[in-house]
C-alpha cells in the first residue's frame, strides 16, 4: 500500500494498493459518529464486507445510476444524515463508483457547512480519476455536474478488492481516463504501452492507478480550482462530453477516448502533434474502445457549451504534441467542425 499526499487548500491522504481498506478503514471510523453513503449495487456485493467493517453505522442506499445523482436525492441523504444525529466532528465514507463519490462528497461539504469525507472508491473511474481531486456535484436539468463545489476529501482509500465485480464495460471506462493521462504523463504513456496487449488485467490497472493518482495529485496541487493547469486534465472531453451529451449509448470513459482520438487528428492536421506519437495515441484509443465511429455535425454541437471555452463561437480543447507535452488550442467553432467532420473521414476505416 502506498500513501499519497494532497497538499491543496487542506491536507488529503490517498492510500492506493492491496489491503488498503482493511488497513485503513476500521482505523478512520474509530472516535467519532460516522455515515456511510453507497449504491444499492454496491451493497449487494459487497453488504457483508460492509456490515463486518461498519457494524452498526447508520447508512443510506441509493438506487444506483446517474439519474440519481439529482437534488431530491441530495436531499433524501442530508435528511438520513440529520436522523442519524451527526455532528460538525462526524465522517461521511462515500463508497461506490462516481456517482457516490460526486453526490456524497457534496453531502458531506453541505452538512453544517462541511463535515469530513473519506472517499472509497470502487470503480476504476472513480479510482484513477474522480475520487481524487474534491470535485463534487450533482447535475441539473439534464446539465451535468452544474450544481457541486471543491471540497476535498480528508482520506481517499483506493483498493483494488473492489475491481474483480466490475463489468467490461466498467472497465473500459476507467481505461479512457487511463490513456488520457497516457496522452499527459510520459511515464503513464511508457507504462501502458508495455502493457499494450493486457491493459484489462486487474494487476495493471492497480499499478496504473498509482501513476495517474500521483499525477493528478501533482496537478491539484498546483492549481486546486481549475483556473490552468488542471484544465489538461479534459483531454478528450471537449469533443467526448459533447458526444456524451448527445448519444448516451456508451460510457463516459469511451467518449473521452472517441473525443481524444479526434482532438488528435486535428491537432496532426494542424502540424501541433507529432504524427507517429498522435498514431500511436490514436491507436491506443481505438483498440480501448474497439472502434471509432464517424461523428455527425449535430453530435459535435455541445461542444460550443464546454466549459474551457473562453468566448462565444470559440471552441477550446487541450491537444497532444508529443510524450508528456501538450498544449491549449482554440479555434473558432466552424473551424472546429470542419476540422472534427474532416477526421471523420478516417474514422470508421
Ligand atoms: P462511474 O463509472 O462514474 O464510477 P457509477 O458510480 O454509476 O459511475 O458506477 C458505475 C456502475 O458500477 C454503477 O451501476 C455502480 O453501482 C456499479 N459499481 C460500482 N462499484 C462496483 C463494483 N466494485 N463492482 C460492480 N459494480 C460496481
Ligand atoms: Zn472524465
């Protein structure tokens, strides 16, 4: 097990590796009242392992899937919070995919203006990416993550127990943000193309995780609030959340690797990307998500919305150039399009 620490606005200890959770979890309940917040499928695996660690703390389910991560559901977990009689020094664990994490984490931020939060991460999503970092959210009217803060978690507890339940298609999501920080972090980009033909085994994502959590925890370090360097951190996602947005067929992390392995076509049309690097990237892509398909105008039409955008008619997405580096690029929108609808060209082929 290995100790990353977070040193942002507050102190956040990550512990990443095997045996994490029996190691540190019965440890961060002792001393005060505690909450745990999980998933209703979750607690059907894992409902023993919960009951043994956590006794009698009280808990709130909630019924798995992003519909839920809603206001009403905010509001049915606040209010299992006051029954439970929680104080300022109580804990909120958090244990689920993504959904748990974003809406848990605001829960635990809103109760009495902030309450400690230790985040318990079970998919790989949520374990390479979003546990880390204290974004928290809900989203609102069919706008994701509209409504959230930063509030960092005082303990994230990453074990890789949790992965051997996961679906593929679990799997291939957590790997779209792994091969983002592929395109970030010469180290990750090294790593994961020695693993090029295993990238799905349970011993390679465990090891992955470490890297891309040093990574993120490096950037968040730097620029807790997204106001630059954290912005790299949505490669892909200008393009892939405006595809989410539009077709909700497959997983966040499948979009991401769709929106990556078009921002680095137009990044090589461009001359900003190196070719055989955006190849090789593009390749990567392609094999994670088994087939890029060809994108129409209308699907590319959210990414006028991203948030990176910085004025109206201008599109913002971060390009790769070559291992490690990358770089900012605007372009007003119908230069965008032209260019996404050209790369569309090659992509079923
Ligand atoms: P994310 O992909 O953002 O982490 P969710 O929180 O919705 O999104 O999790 C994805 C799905 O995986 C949900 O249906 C959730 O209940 C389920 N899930 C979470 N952890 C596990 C696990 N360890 N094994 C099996 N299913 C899990
Ligand atoms: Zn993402």
């Amino acid at each position: 097990m290995k100790e990353i620490v977070l040193k942002a606005s507050v102190k956040s200890s990550v512990f990443v590796g095997e045996g994490a959770f029996h190691r540190c979890v019965p440890a961060l309940l002792k001393g005060q009242k505690n909450f745990l917040l999980t998933d209703s499928n979750v607690y059907e695996l894992y409902g023993g392992l919960i009951s043994s660690v956590f006794g009698n703390t009280p808990l709130y389910v909630l019924p798995a899937g992003e519909e839920n991560k809603n206001f009403s559901e905010l509001g049915n977990i606040l209010t299992a919070m006051t029954e439970a009689g929680l104080l300022r020094t109580s804990c909120l664990f958090a244990m689920g995919g993504g959904v748990v994490g974003d809406i848990g984490g605001l829960a635990a931020g809103l109760y009495m203006r902030g309450i400690r939060c230790v985040q318990i991460p079970t998919t790989v999503l949520a374990q390479v990416d979003s546990s880390v970092g204290g974004k928290t959210a809900i989203d609102m009217n069919n706008i994701k993550n509209v409504v959230g803060m930063f509030y960092q978690p005082q303990t994230v507890v990453v074990d890789p127990l949790f992965l051997r339940t996961l679906p593929v298609r679990e799997l291939k999501c957590g790997l779209g943000e792994i091969v983002k920080y592929a395109a970030l972090s010469a180290e990750i980009y090294k790593e994961v193309l020695k693993h090029i033909d295993n990238l799905f085994d349970l011993s390679f994502l465990e090891e992955i995780t470490k890297l891309c959590i040093d990574h993120k925890a490096n950037v968040v370090r730097k620029d807790e609030r997204e106001t630059g360097l954290r912005k790299s951190l949505n490669m892909g996602h200008t393009l892939g959340h405006a595809l989410e947005l539009y077709d909700k067929k497959l997983s966040h992390g499948e979009y991401v690797l769709i929106g990556l392995w078009y921002e680095t076509c137009v990044a090589q049309a461009m001359g900003l990307c190196k070719q055989e690097y955006g190849d090789t990237l593009k390749a990567l892509a392609r094999k994670v998500v088994g087939g890029i398909p060809a994108v129409t105008e209308a699907a590319i039409g959210g990414a006028r919305m991203d948030k990176k955008n910085e004025s109206a008619g201008t599109v913002t997405f971060i390009a790769p150039i070559s291992k490690g580096i990358f770089d900012t690029v605007k372009l007003p929108y119908e230069e965008y399009v032209s260019r996404i609808l050209e790369a569309a060209k090659e992509a079923e082929c």
